[in-house]
C-alpha cells in the first residue's frame, strides 16, 4: 500500500470540519474529501495539520486514513496570511514526531502556499517526491485585490510580496503542479514560469452521493420548511471581498425590475465571526441605500448537514466572486438540481456549456448579472434544461473518486520514478564501496 503524507496547514481541519469558522471552506472539503477517497481506494493517508487551541492530536477517521496536528506557532488561530512566520517550526517539529514514531512516506501531496513550502522542505528531508495543489494564486489575487485596495493596505493585510516569492519556490521546486481550472495553468506558465509539463490540470470534485436532485414536489416541502419562495435566489460563501457578495447585491434591482417577487437568500459568514459581522452589516448598509433591504433574507452560516436541502430549494444558486480558482459551491448547487448563474472571473466558465449546463455573466456588470439571474426564472424550458444538464455534468465530471483516481496516477508516476532512481543510487555507492 501506498503511504501518502497530505499537508494543509490552516484553518480548522478535522474529520467533522467546523465548516463557515475563519479559513475553513472549499479547500478543506476538497482535502477531506480526496484523502476519504484515496484511503476507498485502499492508500494509506496522513492528513497533517496545525494543532492549536484544545484540539486532539489525532482524528481516527478510517484504518487507512487519520488527521494528524502538529503542535507550531502557539495556542491560538493564526490566518493563513500571517503563516509565513511559524513554517520553519512545523517542518521542524513533524519530522522530529514522525522519525521517532519511525513513519515513512511514499509522496508529499501539499495544499496552498504554507503547506505547500513546507512540504517541500519536507520532501528534501525525506527524499520522496512533492506534489502541490495552489488552490489560490498570489499574483492573481494581488491584481484583482488592487482595484479595492491601496498597495500598502494590500500588502500589510495579505502579504503578497513573500507570498509569491513562496509561491515561485514551491512551484519550481516541487515534482509537479495540480491546477484546478485552465486559467490557472495559464496563470502558472505566465507568471510563475512553470514548465507546462509539469502541470496537469485536475478540477476539484463534489460528494456525488450527498448532492443530488429531488422532485419538484420535494422541492416546494423544502422550500417550505426553510422559508423560500418560488423564485429564491440563493448565496452561500465565506465574509471576503473577492467573493463579490455586494456585487451580487448591486445586481439585484436589475433582477427585481424583471422578476419583482424574486428574494435573495444569503447565508453569509459566521455569527461567531466580530469581522464577518461587520463585512454582513456593510452589505446590509449597501442594500439599504439601494432601497432593497426587504428582499434580502439574511440567514446565518447553513449547517453542513442541511446545505445539499438549501441548495434544492433555491430557484437559482448565484457566485458572483470578483476571482474564484473554481466555485465548489456552484458545482455542488448543479448537481443538487439547481441552475446556478456563475462569474465569468474564474475556472468555471470556461468549462461549462452556456444556456445548456449553467450561465454566466460578469458581477462587475450589475445589469448583465441580474439579467442572467432573471433568465431561468422567466423561462421555464430554460430552467429545466439547465437543472437536468447541470446535474448530469456537475456528477460526470467532478465525483470525488475519479477525481481521486486520476490524482493516484499522477503520484505513481512519481513514486516509481523515486523508487528506480533511489535504487540505482543504491547500487552505485556498493560498487563504489
């Protein structure tokens, strides 16, 4: 059996992610959700995370897959901006635990930029091969980021400079890059030199089994029992500015004058979150002084447990993020039934098949947006085609274990040219001794 060493450094990891809490969304599902499947696929997986505040060492998830917290950088949550500073420290104090536990690994799988150098610091230690996953682009972001932020308040709130010079390592350094959508590898080429050879492109996947379609009878009981109404539209993502949620939001009036009963839903943040209440009551300003604060309903954070149900009782699932790598979310709301409305800033769209498989439009545009949203709420042959195409793609393509499949092929690859070099190696210092 394969042994494999996955490394995700911030945010809340665990076997029951607290999903909604501060950088804990999309990247760690994907993570769970690959290193569950890979340990299916009978591969044995350590999940490795930082341990702060009161969380155990070790969750048990399967007899071929645990998650395991390495104690750096104190008790308290540290953003992922600010791990730049403890890194050293947890490659410092994983390699002391797992040689005195004498654990060995087949390949490093790494997720995002901190995980991602230490992963590779790792690596050369252990003389295994490196695979990374960026999730996000510095350089990306940094350019989106610029149109709302001075560059001084960019860098001392997201530290871009040292994040890309970390970035730019890993990428060179490691065995071979995972990018999640066309544009990234693009992105990766342009602006990171990355050899196209050493990038493949693998989209993230969707629990196939939780996301599904009801019938539309189903479909007006949940409307009821979460109070929505036929033409719903729904928003469900973490408080950040690149998520676009008051674009979304400046969208609605050119919704309203074309569907003047529709209603936004927006499960936004977290309560426990002082930042994200702040980032909600800002939104609530902007509807106010767009005269719409009666058509949106604010809900907390949507329990993980009942996310698939609010997915199926929208009319339409909206991402209007200003960058989006790739939009789980939206994939997630098409394979439960819902035709979703997806921006054009981001991986999605350029995979999808217009007016068959979901829309999309530009957030930056309000009238363009709202237009779209309004499309399959006054079309109905629209709208079905979309729920039933968007369905059938959302589960084709992006099911978690093909997705795994495909990843296990890129690490043999890598493993067995190890294995063969390690060997040879061998064999040449005997003839030489």
């Amino acid at each position: 059996m394969k042994n494999i060493l996955m490394l995700s450094t911030h945010g809340y990891v665990s076997a029951e992610p607290e999903l909604g809490k501060p950088d804990t969304g999309g990247q760690v599902v994907y993570v769970l959700e690959l290193a569950n499947r890979f340990s299916r696929l009978g591969v044995n997986v350590d999940l490795v995370t930082r341990g702060f505040e009161d969380q155990p060492e070790f969750d048990i998830v399967n007899e071929n897959f645990r998650v395991w917290r390495i104690p750096f950088g104190g008790k308290n949550f540290i953003r992922k901006e600010d791990m730049h500073d403890h890194l050293e420290k947890f490659v410092t104090n994983f390699l002391t635990r797992s040689k005195n536990k004498n654990l060995t690994y087949d390949i490093v799988y790494s997720h995002y930029w901190d995980a991602g150098w230490a992963g590779q610091k790792i690596a050369e230690e252990l003389s295994i091969p490196h695979v990374h996953t960026p999730h996000s682009l510095g350089w990306w972001k940094k350019k989106n980021m610029g149109k709302q932020m001075s560059e001084s308040e960019m860098e001392k709130t997201y530290r871009f400079e040292e994040r890309i010079k970390k970035e730019f390592f890993v990428f060179q350094m490691c065995n071979h890059v995972i990018a999640t959508t066309d544009p990234q590898f693009d992105l990766l080429t342009a602006h990171y030199d990355v050899l196209p050879r050493r990038i493949s492109v693998i989209p993230p996947g969707m629990d196939e089994n939780r996301f599904s379609p009801v019938r539309m009878e189903d479909k007006k009981l949940l409307q009821e029992k979460y109070g929505f109404g036929p033409q719903d539209v729904l928003v469900v993502g973490r408080m950040a500015k690149n998520k676009g949620h008051d674009l979304l939001i400046k969208s609605m009036p050119t919704l309203l004058k074309l569907v003047p009963e529709t209603r936004l839903v927006a499960a936004i943040g977290s309560d426990d979150s002082k930042q994200d209440k702040k980032g909600v009551d800002e939104l609530k300003k902007l509807a106010k002084e767009l005269k719409i604060e009666d058509k949106i309903v604010w809900r907390p954070y949507i329990p993980d447990e009942e996310l698939a149900d609010y997915y199926r009782a929208a009319a339409i699932f909206a991402l209007a993020s200003r960058y989006e790598p790739f939009g789980m979310v939206a994939i997630e709301a098409m394979a439960c039934g819902t035709p979703a409305v997806v921006t054009v800033h981001g991986g999605l769209k350029d995979i999808i098949d217009f007016g068959n498989q979901a829309l999309f439009a530009d957030p930056n545009r309000p009238e363009e947006f709202g237009a779209m949203l309004a499309m399959p709420m006054l079309y109905e042959n629209l709208a079905l085609e979309i729920s039933v195409e968007g369905a059938r793609f959302a589960r084709r393509m992006f099911g978690w274990t093909g997705i795994a499949k495909r990843m296990l092929n890129i690490f043999d690859s890598f493993i067995n040219v190890n294995a063969v070099q390690s060997d040879s190696a061998f064999h040449r210092n005997i003839a030489g001794s």
